[in-house]
C-alpha cells in the first residue's frame, strides 16, 4: 500500500453495511494548493472503514497512479481533499478512460477545489468551489432517505463544517442527496437551493461528492463516517444507488385522456381505472387499457364557482363499487351535495344508486369559494374541504368582513368562523352503507355542543382547494387559497397570502382574522372605511352579527407553509397565488411496478403553484408534523397548471392540467400520468382531426404525423376509430367515415420498437354539428370600468336546433385576475346587460374582465348534445405597465442594450407598485386583445428627466399603424411623474387585436396607461 502521513485524529466506527460486495479503493490526497491538514485522518479513517466492511483500500499523494494499469486495480478512486492542478494530461486522460470503463470516483470536500481548467473533471465533480465562511455550525437538509449515503442520517442534522459556496448550482445535473440550511450559519452565498452532497452516472462511470469534511473531527464522527461510507460503497459500485431519483429525465409525462374540457379532480382505482370529474357534470373513467367511459353526467348548477367539484372512491371499492361525488345540483335550492353513486361492472354509474350524504347550505348569490375536495383517512372516514362561500371583491384584497345589513356575502364571519355552519371548514365524517353518516371521535366540536356543527374537523379556511392524506399518520394536508393583496397595509393586514397546511388536529386555522403565520388583520368598518385593532390570533372572537355560532374561537394555528403577493414563509417557492397539493408518498419496495416512483420521494409530498406550473417536492421531519425541505423538480415536463394530483396505488403520480383558458373548455387541459422511467421511453401520440362533429354521414380525416418517440425509434400507428375496441387503420393519415349518427371515440395507439405504447383520444359526433356563437357586443378587448354596466348582444346558430332558443344562452362575466378569472352570475338571452364588478383594493392587480358565452344544442336522435363556448376578455380603463402581455423591439430599431422594458419598484407618489422603465427607442410593450371602441384618448402616467419622449400606440403590429401619439415633456427626474395624454384616431383603433405602445424617441418611464373616454359601457 502507500500509505500517507500520521494520524491527527483516531478515527470512530461506522456502522458496517450488509449486502456490500468486495471491492478495492483508491484513496488520493495530492495537493497543489490550499492543504487540509484533516488529510492523514482521512485516509486512516477510510483504511479503517475498509477494514471493518471488507474492502480494500490504498492511499497515495503520486500521481504516477494515474495510467491504465493501476487504475484498473480499484472500482473507485477517492478524492480526498485535493487541490489545485494535481494531474497531467496524459494522467487525466488515463481517469477519463477509467470512468468512461465503469469506473467510480468519490470526491471529498476540497476534491472541488481540484482542476479548475480540467472541464470533465468539473463535470465529473459535479461543481466547482467558489467560496466559504469560517467554519461553523449549520443545519444539513437529508433530502434522499434512500441512498446509502444518507439514509441513516436524521432528516435535519446540525453539525460543525466548513460550508462550502459553489461557482454554479448543481441541482438538475446531478441528483442532491443533502442540502444546507443557510438561515442557520452565516456567510453562505447560494441561497435556499445549496446542495452539500450529491451523487450522478457519469459518462458510464458512477460519481459521488460530499462538501462536508474540513476538519480532521469529521473522521471521528460515526454520522459523517457513515455518510463517506455510502459514498464510497456507491462510488464502487458494491451497494445499488440510485443518483437519477429527483432527474427531470428520469420522469415522463403519459397522456391519458387529452381530450378533456374541464377536469377538475381524479381518482385511481387499485384496478388502474382512473376517475375523473368535469367541472361541468360528467364523470369520465380512463379503463386500464387506455380507452374511455363517460360514467355518467350529472345536472349541476354552475354558477359563480359551482359545479361538479370533488370525488372520492371508497376505500372498499373493488369490493361494493362506491363513488363520492361533491357536487352543486341544478335548480333553484342553493346546496351543495356530497352523494354516493354506486359503478357497475361496465365503469358506468347507475343514477338511480344515489345515496345523499350530505348537504351543505350556500348561498349562490355572489361569488366565490366553493371547494369541494374529498379525501378518505386510513380508517374510512371522509373528510369534506368547503370554501368561505364569501364575495371577496369588495374588501380591498383584504379580509372580508362587511358587518352592513345586507352585505352578509361579503362577510367570511359568517362562515369560515362560524361554528355553526359547514363552510370554510374541512369536515370529517363516517359515511353509513344506507346512506347519511355518523360522526368519528375526536372531531373539533362533541356532538350536541351548543352552537356548533359536530361534522367540523378544523375551521378559519377560505378555499381549501385541494387536500391530501399522509398515510403514515393519517394527517390531512391543505392548500388554502388567499386573498389577492398586492402588499401589506397598516391599515389593513398583511399582503395576499396562500397557505398549506398540516391538519394533525381539530383547531381553528385563522380565516378571517389571521393568515401565515399567525399574521393578524385589522378590524375594518365597511361603512365609514376606518381601521380598528389588529385581531388577537391567540384569542380570536367572531362577534360579527351575520355569527350565529360561538363568539369565543380557539386559538388561530399557523400555516406551516405561506406564501404572499409581495412575502414569503417559503424562500424556495417565492411568491404564490394558487397552491395545489397531493397527499404522500409510500414508497412499497415489494411492488411490481415498472412506473413507481422510487424510494427517494418516500413520504413526499407535492406541492404546485398552479398560476405558473412550478412543481416543488415537500419532505417532513421524522415526527411527519413540520416542514423540513421543499425543492423544485420535474421543471422538465411542462405542466401549465396543475389542478389536482394524487399518487395511485400503481406508485406514479396523476395530475390534472387545467389549460391557459380563464373559464374552462381549455383544449390544452388533459388527464396525465407521471411515471419514473429508465431506459426506454414511451412514446407520445397526437393526432388532429379535420372535423370533430357534423352530418351523418360524417367523413372525417385524421393525421397522427405529430406522434414521436423521445428516444427517435420508428412508430406503428393503429388507429380504433369508431370506439369498438377493433383496429380500423394502420396508417398514420387514415380517413373515415360515420355513417350512423351518435359519439364515437377515436383513438390513436402508436407503439416504438420497444412495445412500449402512447394513447390520444378524441371525441366525434356523428349527425349533429356543433353550434356556432357570434358575440356582436361587447368587442374583444373593449374598454371598460369596473363596476359599469355592459350590454351584450349574442348570435347563436345551430344546423339542427334551427331557430335557437336565447333562454339557453348563457352569459357570465367574470374578474380576471393573473391567470384565472372569477365567474360571477350567469345571465341568459342573446341580448341584455350586466354589471362588472371589481375589487377597488386590487390597485397595481392584474386584473381584467371577462365574458364566457356558452350554448349548448339539443342534439339530434341517437347523436348527442354539442356544447360551444366563446370567450372575450375585456381590458379596464385603468391598466398598470408592468402587466404587459408582450415586450420586446422593432425590427427596425437600431442595436444594443436588452430589448424590450423592464419593471421595477415606483416613486410615484401616487402609487402603482411598479413602473416599466429601460425603455430604448423601438421597444415597446403590449396588451392582446384591446379595441379602442369608445376611447377618445391614451393616457400615460409617465416620468422624464430632461429629454421628454414619443409614445406611438400602434394596432396589430409593432409596425402598424399608429392610433395616438403621446408626446411626454420632460418631469424633471425618473420618478417624478405627471401625466400625459394623445388623442385616438384611426380605422384600426376600433378592431379587436394587440395594441402595442411604441417608445420612438427621449426618456421615460411608464407608471400605468389610461383609456379616457366612455369605451364599451352604457351610459
């Protein structure tokens, strides 16, 4: 052996790993710069690992080891400490060769520290160092309990290192094993993404690294010895690790149902028939060989946000056939249901099988928050998320608690902090087999407490919008949405905040009085407008008059995770709006499944931000009831918004995406399945239709051209296009005909060389033809002011239905806000008018209107009703700059700087949040759609120094045709702003499409635009 200096340090036992095979490792400590004295006890310490687990080790500082021959000795080679340049090039050429052959490295701490102009070593190591505070005591986040590395470490380890600061982040790359909490020492630099450990395959080798190991103490430490022992037993190949678990590319994401319109919740079968819902009333089953059932369709009201919201399989399913359905029924008795249907054999529901639960009263009146999700616990009790059912577009982004006579919509009082009531509550329950239900023990409330609901398990939400179950505690998870407050007030409360939550126990979570983290808000009157004390979280009382439950409340609980408009609990999710969840994870290493995913994300949970897609795995402490870590993954896969998740029994997650559409009927909504994958992929089918309904006969041409394989093999396409279950072509751009009338299911199954198979489905109607909507008024994009009346004028024509019924036209304005819209009442008729309220609070918003017209025809004999919906967005006359739709430069401008504008904090002392400012000449922002009808003039809330500027407002293009000039005088300063007006004229102004705002020539910034004039609305 070569044996390096003395020991500093004796070093501690680990403990000895079964399973491992023999193996040899070489332990190299060359340095060519900065040397850690910790070196001779590292080596000892590994020498005596090597002797307690049967593996042979030999440790050197020459460099002359580095050729073939030797290097094939050993299965690893140790990096222990390294620095600087330690290899020549044919040495490094002779390492590249030993990984590329199989072979393994482990690097140790300042192994990063090592051949900075060595680029495959930088990939090899995984990342560089850049930098370290002194060394001191901090918090390691164990993120994977599986690696033998890590998985004997407790999930949050405090221990004394030199924490290492890295020139790139390496998560993505390489699979993260552990990360560093820097709230707990001073002087990181990476942020709330700082991975200290990780592992990867490498170029047909095995890698693994560790940033801890400064001082000699390490190796005397059992933890830390345990951890370099996986390592290297990993490294060597002698112990399975797997380093691919968090990849984006070891997930693919598999259609299985594309063809939805409003999906709203799922659930999996232990068959492997997947359960979904529409929001709109029909239950659709994905059958275990990827073709579709519609279960069956169920009147429902709706309105404002009702509609079919929730379902649950009961846990004895495969047994009695139980569904659960939460659901808003049509008519005019405003209640929200929860029924059991019972599935036959054929994945149908049988109506007549329906069993009432429960009901639970609403009002319908105003919008919003209906929730709706179910979920069962272990021991077959359901629980029940309801929404405040309260109007929150009046309260300033703020609490809604308007005490006024007649405002009790606006008051969440009388709901969510109402113990007498069932909304804004998560309910748990026993369902009886007849039907009804009994109430479990250890509910919030005993039975035949005065004033209260004995049905409430946790009151003081919102809208608890998705739950999940924890299996190994039987703890409910809750994402609760907030109100939409751009920033905190001191008048008011806190800055809009979402929360998710760990409901281990009954107690009172704070809607209306408190959010967060116990944040409270300030009593407010409605009626002079004037602020009182902020709430007593510890003490909330609800002696609001619209309570008809318990004044004295219990003690508000914290969210365990928050997030805020302009705040965050959460620095790794930032700011969110919209949170999603699923329950956990139970990693079952004994099933046979070729898509679980693995036991890396054994009792994680996923968490989603719906308004932009992002995905974040949670990871609980040991004791399951706090948060330990939350990391971004699965950034790969595209999702746009993420509806609703679960894991099926299977081990892979499904997950609903909503679409991009504000009001439902997305065409880019769809049904998935998340799968862990090695190896081959799956291929993915697409395919378009020329027509999707009409008369019968109804030839229709299909081309599935679109379909691919990631991994680039040859596809065989075979198409089942009328829905009975046999191939009628195996073309890929087959044409067919319907000669009977009725829906048929067209599907697609491609299939790679590898047998593995894609699905896509679509939906054709034979002998009825879709009606078509022409909405004459309002135009796209018209002007208008929250809180106008608008009229609105629709035509309706239908091939089948002739003269159109305008009763059956429906109608609903809606307040866009970000990336959804909030339907308000439905009207009906072709002609009419409506109010558009608003939310005065939501200054600096995002906020827009929206109009949702939607009929549906009577279909004709065996071929089924066609439903056909038109949305139009409506732009307020009041429209901040930094919520542009588009930015970016003329073609024509001239070079340099970043084109288009960029947003930043206002000065403006008359408010706004931010200003759009770095506007070069031909940059330009943009909003799509906006008509000009009723618009006499644009104004510009902007500031110059010295040069004043030109603001041409261009239609259609950034190029076309200019609409108004606004000529900006110089303000005197960037943030000193006054404002500027120019007069609208044009043929264009009038036609629905992007308005672009062209700066030309000077300085400014832009704090809002202004649409002066009367625009869309009556008089």
């Amino acid at each position: 052996m070569f044996v390096g200096a003395g020991l500093a340090v004796g070093p501690a036992a680990a403990e000895p790993r079964p399973g491992a095979e023999e193996f040899s490792a070489l332990v190299f400590g060359k340095t060519a710069g900065y040397r850690h004295d910790s070196i001779p006890a590292g080596m000892a310490a590994i020498e005596e690992l090597g002797e307690e687990n049967d593996f042979d080790v030999t440790t050197t500082e020459d460099a002359a080891v580095f050729n073939d021959e030797d290097l094939a000795r050993y299965d690893v080679v140790v990096w222990l400490s390294t620095t600087g340049d330690v290899l020549d090039d044919d040495q490094q050429a002779a390492f590249e060769r030993y990984v590329r052959a199989g072979g393994g490295y482990a690097g140790v701490h300042a192994a990063a520290d090592t051949e900075y102009d060595w680029a495959w070593y930088g990939g090899l190591v995984g990342a560089y160092f850049q930098s370290h505070p002194a060394p001191g005591t901090a918090t390691v986040k164990v993120e994977d309990p599986a690696h033998p590395s890590t998985a004997d470490l407790p999930v949050l380890w405090e221990r004394s290192d030199e924490w290492y600061d890295y020139r790139a982040n390496p998560r993505g790359d390489v699979h993260v094993l552990a990360s560093l909490d820097e709230n707990t020492y001073t002087g990181g630099t990476m942020g709330v993404e700082h991975p200290v450990s990780w592992c990867q395959d490498y170029q047909g080798g095995r890698s693994w690294y560790t940033g801890m190991g400064h001082g000699a103490e390490s190796f005397a430490d059992p933890a830390f010895l345990g951890h370099l022992l996986g390592g290297i037993q990993t490294a060597a190949g002698a112990l399975d690790a797997n380093c691919h678990a968090s990849l984006s590319d070891s997930f693919e994401r598999v259609a299985l149902d594309d063809n939805t319109s409003n999906p709203m919740e799922l659930a999996i079968a232990d068959d492997g028939r997947v359960f979904y819902i529409d929001r709109n009333g029909a239950v659709r089953v994905v059958l275990t060989d990827g073709s579709l059932v519609t279960a069956a369709t169920l009147p429902v009201y709706t309105g404002q946000e009702f509609g079919l919201l929730g379902v649950a399989l009961d846990p004895r399913f495969e047994r009695n056939g139980w569904i659960y359905l939460y659901h808003s029924p049509a008519g005019d008795d405003p209640v929200d249901r929860v029924s059991r249907f019972t599935v036959r054999p054929d994945s149908t529901l049988d109506p007549a099988s329906e069993k009432v639960v429960l009901e639970i009263d609403v009002q319908r009146d105003q919008c919003c928050h209906a929730g709706g999700a179910l979920q069962f616990d272990g021991g077959g009790n359901l629980y029940i998320a309801t929404g405040d059912n309260t109007n929150p577009f009046a309260s300033d982004g703020y609490t809604p608690i308007d005490e006024q006579e007649g405002r009790a919509a606006w008051d969440a009082q009388r709901t969510s902090a109402n113990s007498a009531v069932l909304n804004g509550k998560v309910l748990r329950i026993t369902p009886r087999p007849n039907g009804g239900y009994t109430i479990p023990r250890g509910n919030l409330f005993r039975p035949g407490t005065r004033d209260t609901r004995p049905e409430i398990y946790a009151m003081g939400f919102r809208n608890p919008f998705r739950i999940g179950i924890d299996p190994t505690t039987d703890h409910l998870f809750v994402a609760d949405y907030g109100p939409d407050a751009g920033a905190a007030d001191p008048t008011r409360g806190p800055d809009g905040r979402v929360e998710w939550n760990i409901v281990d126990e009954p107690g009172f979570y704070g809607w209306p009085y408190c959010v967060g983290d116990n944040t409270p808000y300030m009593d407010h009157d409605f009626a002079t407008g004037t602020a009182g004390e902020a709430f007593d979280c510890a003490a909330p009382v609800n002696d609001s008059p619209n309570n008809t439950g318990r004044t004295r409340l219990p003690a508000a609980v914290p969210a365990e995770m928050w997030m805020g408009a302009s705040s965050t609990g959460v620095p790794e999710v930032g700011g969110n709006g919209a949170p999603m969840t699923s329950g956990a994870y139970a990693y079952d290493p004994d099933l046979d499944s070729d898509r679980k995913w693995p036991a890396y994300f054994d009792g994680k949970t996923v968490f989603a931000d719906w308004n932009n897609g992002r995905l974040f795995s949670v990871q609980l402490t040991e004791e399951r009831d706090e948060v330990a870590d939350v990391s971004a993954f699965l950034q790969g896969l595209d999702f746009t918004r993420p509806h609703a998740m679960r894991f099926g029994p299977d081990g892979a997650l499904y997950v609903i995406d909503w679409g991009s559409g504000f009001g439902g009927n997305n065409a880019d909504s769809g049904l998935y399945r998340v799968d862990w994958v090695q190896g081959s992929r799956a291929p993915v089918a697409s395919f378009t239709a020329d027509r999707t309904a009409g008369q019968a006969p109804l030839q229709v041409a299909f081309d599935g051209t679109a379909s691919y394989d990631p991994d680039g093999t040859a596809l065989d396409y075979s198409w089942d296009l009328d829905g009975d279950g046999t191939e009628d072509s195996t073309e890929a751009t087959p044409t067919f005909t319907y000669a009977e009338p009725g829906r048929y299911t067209a599907r697609l199954t491609v299939t790679d060389t590898t047998g593995r198979t894609g699905n896509s489905s679509l939906d054709i109607t034979s002998g009825n033809t879709a009606p078509e909507i022409t909405v004459q008024a309002p135009p796209d994009g018209g002007i208008f002011r929250f809180g106008d009346t608008i009229a609105y004028q629709v035509t309706v024509t239908d091939a089948e239905d002739g003269e159109v019924d305008c009763q059956e036209v429906v109608v609903q304005p809606g307040l866009g806000h970000d990336e959804h819209s909030h339907g308000y009442e439905q009207y009906r008729g072709c002609t009419g008018t409506f109010p558009l309220p608003g939310d005065e609070g939501h200054t600096g918003a995002n906020i827009f209107g929206t109009v949702t017209v939607t009929y549906t025809d009577q279909g004709d004999g065996q071929a089924p009703p066609l439903t056909t919906q038109e949305v139009i967005v409506l732009q307020p006359g009041h429209r901040e700059a930094e919520h542009f739709d588009e930015t970016g430069r003329v073609a024509s401008a001239p070079p340099g700087g970043t084109p288009g504008v960029q947003t930043e904090n206002t000065g403006d002392s008359a408010g706004g949040g931010q200003n759009i400012g770095h506007i070069d000449n031909g940059d330009y922002w943009a909003w799509n759609p906006v008509n000009l009808t009723g618009v006499d003039a644009i104004g510009l809330r902007a500031a110059s120094p010295t040069l004043g500027a030109t603001v041409e407002v261009r239609t259609g293009d950034p190029e076309g045709p200019v609409v108004a000039t606004i000529e900006v005088e110089p303000t005197g300063a960037w943030q000193t702003y006054q404002d500027f007006t120019g007069a609208v004229s044009g043929a264009t102004a009038t036609t629905s499409g992007p308005l672009y705002f062209v700066k030309t020539t000077g300085e400014l910034n832009v704090n809002w635009v202004e649409f002066v004039g009367q625009g869309i609305s009556e008089p």
